[in-house]
C-alpha cells in the first residue's frame, strides 16, 4: 500500500512540476509578447491562475503524507505517551472533519460551476473547485492510515508528535546547541 501512496504522490509532484513549468511559461510568455511584440496570449492569466490553485492543492496533498505542514507541539511534547496518542488521535479526527468540510463544500461548489464557462478560455469552472475533492479525499485517505497506524499500534514514538519545525527555529536551535 506504501508503495501506491508513494507513487501516487510521485505523480503529483510531477503533475505540481508540470503547473509550475506552464505558469512560468504562459507568464514569461505574456511579458515578452506584450513588451516586445505588443501582443499577447489571452488565456495565459487564466490558466495560470488555475494551474496555481491546482499546484498549491497538490502540494497540500503531498504535506500531509509527508506531515510538512507546521505546528506547535509546546503542551504536546511534554505529554507521556498515552497522552500524545490521545492528542494524535483528536487530531487525526479534527482533520478528517476538516476534510468531510472541505468535501461536501467542494462537491456543492462544482455542482453549482460544472456548467459555468470559465470568460477566456470557455472550460468549465468546475475544475476549480474540483481539486478541492480530489484534495479532500487524499487527505482523508492519508489521515485514516495515520489513525489506522496509530490504532493498531504500528505509529513509532517520534510519529506521535506531529509537528514540523519552521527552518527558521530549528537552525536557532542546532546553533544554541553548537555553542557552549
């Protein structure tokens, strides 16, 4: 299952290199042709906007099964272990909420834009806020199998804390710890 999941989010790391090429392309793109040529592609504004939403849900997804989205651990960190487990747990859940949320909106959302044309490029604004279910369910997926983990007691020690450090801090902290 392991082996899926990492594919799957290989997959989307390519599909989130992909959007970044066509942004900067389609940018770079509209700026000479603009300056140089006084012209331009109309769609490129579009398009790069949805390939930014696109990217910035992709790489959501990708946070949450490399657990890279920042937090705080000050009352957690100092709890023993069956009190991390519990906190994960809450957690766990809280987010998988926030998922149910995130789901039901999304769905609602394309219901209503799947037959709205977007105003240059004439695709469907359902693409929009579709990502928001694809966010929503890989994300939950990526929650279950935590708490699955977490459950049936296959979660080590160091996973029951789930926080990423800011760079800044975390370089604070290795540089109080290289002086004496």
């Amino acid at each position: 299952m392991n082996k899926i999941l990492d594919g799957y989010c290989r997959l989307l790391e390519l599909v989130i290199v992909l959007a970044l090429v066509v942004m900067v392309v389609l940018v770079f793109g509209n700026v000479v042709l603009r300056y140089v040529f006084n012209s331009g592609i109309t769609e490129s504004e579009e398009i790069s906007r949805w390939a930014f939403v696109w990217m910035t849900f992709l790489g959501a997804i990708v946070a949450v099964r490399d657990g890279g989205h920042l937090g705080t651990d000050m009352l957690v960190s100092r709890l023993g272990n069956t009190g991390k487990k519990i906190c994960l747990a809450v957690a766990e859940m809280l987010m998988l909420y926030a998922c149910w949320l995130i789901y039901t909106g999304s769905l609602a959302q394309t219901k209503i834009n799947i037959d709205v044309e977007a105003p240059v490029t004439g695709w469907s604004m359902g693409w929009i806020s579709g990502i928001g279910i694809v966010f929503a369910v890989s994300a939950a997926l990526f929650h279950l199998m935590k708490l699955g983990r977490l459950f049936t007691g296959r979660l080590r020690e160091e996973e029951l804390v789930v926080v990423q450090e800011s760079e800044d801090l975390a370089k604070l902290k290795a540089d109080a710890g290289d002086k004496p």
